[in-house]
C-alpha cells in the first residue's frame, strides 16, 4: 500500500444534550434500524467494506493480484456533563 491510498478521517460533534449527535451518529446500535435511518457511522463502515470488496473484485476480473488493505478504527463517545478539560487532561 503506497500513501495514495490512505484515507483518514475525523468527525467532531461538540453539541448540547439532546440535539440528537447520537442518533446522528448511529451508536445507538438499533439491530432493527431500516437502511434510511443508519447514522453516519454505520453508513461509513458498509461504504469502506463495499469498497474494499469491489476493488478486490475489479482486481479479480483483470487477473491482477488482489490489493491488500489494513484498517484501523478508534471510536470515543464522551458520556454527559464533561468538560473538556476533564478529557483531554493527561496528567
């Protein structure tokens, strides 16, 4: 894998209680969700892997030898009423 191919990405959300960043989100992790009502990450991680399915596919047809790919994800949710100071305070 050379560096063209790297994708990174970050999402903040830095919204008062109850404007819906959860749901927005999709971390609430509903197993009877509808396909419309998926959050942003949900949708995210079905695009990556349809993706990586489709490339190794495409390389599949032409003959060529299938690309590999390593992917590594971190998730933090902050939970109600911190600060962030209280986060991001390392000592």
């Amino acid at each position: 894998m050379n560096d063209n191919n790297l994708i990174h990405s970050n999402v903040n959300l830095d919204l008062q209680t109850g404007s819906g960043k959860t749901y927005t989100m999709g971390t609430g992790f509903d197993i009877a969700t509808s396909p419309e009502e998926e959050g942003i990450i949900p949708r995210a991680v079905a695009h990556l892997f349809e993706g990586i399915d489709r490339r190794k596919h495409d390389a599949k047809e032409r003959n060529e030898p299938q690309p590999d790919f390593k992917i590594t994800v971190q998730f933090m949710e902050v939970q109600y009423m911190l600060k962030k100071s209280q986060i991001f305070h390392w000592g």
